[in-house]
C-alpha cells in the first residue's frame, strides 16, 4: 500500500545496513536485503502511524501523524526501529540508525513522461542521512541509534533509561533489557574494541560478529 503524501515537522530516521559493501564483495547482499525489506515492512505494517520506504541497502521512516506530542511520536518512532533492529539481529545483521526531527515533506510518486518516482524534503530528512554519513569522531557504530539533537526538536522528556544525552545526540540502547544498564553495555563494548586494535579486513570482520553476538546475548 503507497504512502500518503505528508508535510510538516515529524522524526525522520535514516536506517542503514551495517556491512553492507562487505556482502556485496561476499555476493551475500541479496539474502540480506531481503531480509531487511521483508521486516522493515512488516514493522511498519504494525505501526500505521510510521510509515517508510527502503532503497537498496536503506530505509527512510517518520512518523506520519499529526496529532500526539513530541514525546508521543519520538517514543512510537523508537519502538518501530528497536523491532526492526531486534528481527535483523536474529538474522544475523547489524543495522545503524540516525533520527532527526523536523520539516519533512512525502510526495508520493511524481509522475514524468519516462519516470516513476518518490519524493523526500526537509532539513529533518537532510540531517539524518548527513549524521548517519559523520566519517568523524561521532562516526556511528554498527547497532546504534541515535536522534540528532537540534534547537528545532524542543524539550523531550528522557523518562526512558535506554537513552543517554551526549553534547550531540540522544543514543537510543535498544538492546538493553529491563536488569541491564547502560554503563555495562557500553564496558562490553569498549572491551571488544580494545581486543581489535590493529586493522585489518580479518580483525574487522571477526570484532564486527563478536559484536553481533554480544547484542545476542543482551537480548
């Protein structure tokens, strides 16, 4: 079913799959992206007030409703990308996710003598995809999430304990079960990456399962 057309100031999340280039030298992309559309679009078929469209190795949601509060919609966006992660791990595949909020604009299918396609503006949909790119010191890791904070998104209430400020972002820990902290994750991490100090293809590829099956025992 196509989406509705949608403009105004919503979350935008900006989902990645993590390794992507490496399958594709692997010839193990196909089997991945099928995965990805099959349970990105069956969570969304649970959500109604998210909708999203995938492209190759990405998938674009926010959240299309009007009404509710910003906590409201931020908490709804979160339990979408929290069960996409979760069915894409007992997969075996590790996904990165950057959420912004604000001007978002849907146009569905625009119609042109010899093409078919989707529209997306705004700066909400700009700023999770630049974030999502960062090469720098706030490069994302493979399993996170994180929402971008800007003087557009306002006040939000942090009542949930899987999310931790920074100086730039909310991290969403979605993986993190009610008697598991945020503080002991984050050590197993750091424990994991300091095994893997040199770099290398082989060291990489084995800190990134070792990686995956930590998430795997934290859910």
């Amino acid at each position: 079913m196509p989406n509705n057309d949608f403009s105004g100031k919503t979350f935008v999340a900006f989902v990645d799959i993590s390794g992507f280039k490496n399958m594709m030298q692997k010839k193990q992309a196909g089997d991945a992206l099928m995965e990805f559309y099959s349970i990105g679009y069956r969570t969304l078929g649970e959500h109604p007030d998210i909708s999203g469209v995938f492209i190759s190795d990405c998938g674009i949601l926010y959240h299309n409703g009007v009404a509710g509060d910003i906590n409201t919609k931020l908490q709804s966006i979160l339990d979408a990308i929290k069960k996409i992660n979760e069915k894409m791990l007992e997969k075996n595949y590790l996904l990165t996710t950057s959420i912004a909020y604000g001007e978002f604009e849907y146009r569905n299918k625009i119609e042109l003598e010899n093409m078919t396609k989707n529209s997306f503006q705004g700066y909400a949909y700009l700023d999770a995809y630049l974030d999502s790119e960062d090469k720098g010191i706030h490069k994302l890791k493979a399993g996170e999430c994180r929402v971008l904070i800007s003087d557009d998104l306002g006040t939000i209430n942090l009542g949930n304990p899987n999310i931790k400020k920074t100086s730039k972002h909310f991290y969403y820990y979605w993986m993190l079960q009610e008697n598991q902290t945020i503080a002991g994750y984050e050590q197993n991490v750091k424990s994991i990456e300091n095994k893997y100090t040199k770099k290398s293809k082989k060291i990489n590829d084995e800190k990134f399962e070792e990686l995956k099956q930590l998430l795997k025992e934290q859910n």
